[in-house]
C-alpha cells in the first residue's frame, strides 16, 4: 500500500517539473518511502510527457480551476 502521495499541480512547468520529481524520489528513497507522484496536468507544453518518463502518474483535468468538481 502507497504510504505518501505527492500531488503536484501544473501548467507548462517542462523547464522544472523533471527537478522537482527528482527530488521527491529522492526523499522517498534515502527514506525508505513507498510514495507516488500524480501530477495534475493542464499544460500545452512537454510537463506531462517529462512527468511520465520520469514514473510520476498524470492526471489530465478537463475542466480548469478550483470550483470545477
């Protein structure tokens, strides 16, 4: 069972979505963490396709903002 879930939201973040998974992994690993990434994706640009590379599970929102439910 996943102990920690880390969700990052996103909008065109391909210049730094690839350091942030990094250093999350790398918590989970010097911690000895059974963690997930989910990035909740609504860019026009690479974020997802870095994310995924990357193992972090991508959430593609179709509607955007906070009262969308």
């Amino acid at each position: 069972m996943t102990e920690v879930s880390v969700v990052i939201p996103t909008k065109n973040e391909g210049k730094s979505i690839g350091e942030c998974i990094e250093k999350i992994q790398k918590v989970f690993n010097e911690h000895h963490i059974d963690g997930e990434i989910l990035v909740a994706d609504n860019s026009t640009d690479n974020t997802p396709k870095i994310a995924k590379s990357m193992r972090a599970k991508v959430i593609v929102q179709d509607e955007h903002g906070y009262g969308n439910f």
